[in-house]
C-alpha cells in the first residue's frame, strides 16, 4: 500500500501524511488492499485538498460527485460543472439519468 501511494503522489511530504493517516482510519486503510479501492481513496484524497474523508459515505460521495463533474464536462454543454455541489440537488439535465442509474443499482443489491 505505500508503495502504491508513493508511486501515485508525487509529493512525498503528502504522501507521508496519507500513510499516517490511514494508521488512524482502518476502516480505509482495509479498503486499500483492493486497487480500485486504492484508485478511489487516491483520487479523492488528490481531489479534495489532501484529505482523508472522515466517513465511508463521504468517500464514496466525493467520489461520485468528481466522476460526475467530468462525466457532465463531456457530455453536456449546458451544464457548468461546477454548479454541481450535492447529489440531492442535480438539475434535471443530470437528475434524470442519474436518478435512474441509483434504481439499477438498488434493483441489482435487492435482487443479489
């Protein structure tokens, strides 16, 4: 896992301090150990100013609100991604395909 996180932040003074916080959060850390989770965990950590989130949600959250902004720069120009602040509050543009996607994946975990 540190060779991972040294390898992905160049940074070595920020990548000290993710490796020391991780010692604190082994809910994350044990994430770590699957490299999509460890792509994940990096990607935000690199997003969101070099910290840690404090939840399991607020990963998965921040997570998803960034692939969503570049999703939204792609894909709709008359969208400005950074109006995009909250899941909860998605104009209808964003709403409508997104809202769907959370109903096939609530469907697939109700039916697995």
């Amino acid at each position: 896992i540190k060779e991972c996180i040294r390898r992905n932040i160049t940074d070595e003074t920020k990548a000290k301090e993710l490796i020391e916080q991780l010692k604190h959060r082994l809910d994350i850390l044990s994430l770590c150990y699957t490299p999509l989770n460890s792509a994940i965990i990096l990607y935000v950590y690199k997003q969101d100013d070099h910290k840690l989130p404090t939840t399991l949600t607020e990963l998965y959250t921040l997570y998803t609100l960034h692939t969503l902004k570049r999703s939204v720069e792609i894909h709709f120009d008359d969208v400005d991604p950074d109006d995009i602040t909250d899941l909860a509050h998605l104009s209808d543009p964003i709403s409508l395909p997104f809202k769907a996607l959370c109903e096939m994946a609530f469907n697939g975990l109700q039916n697995d």
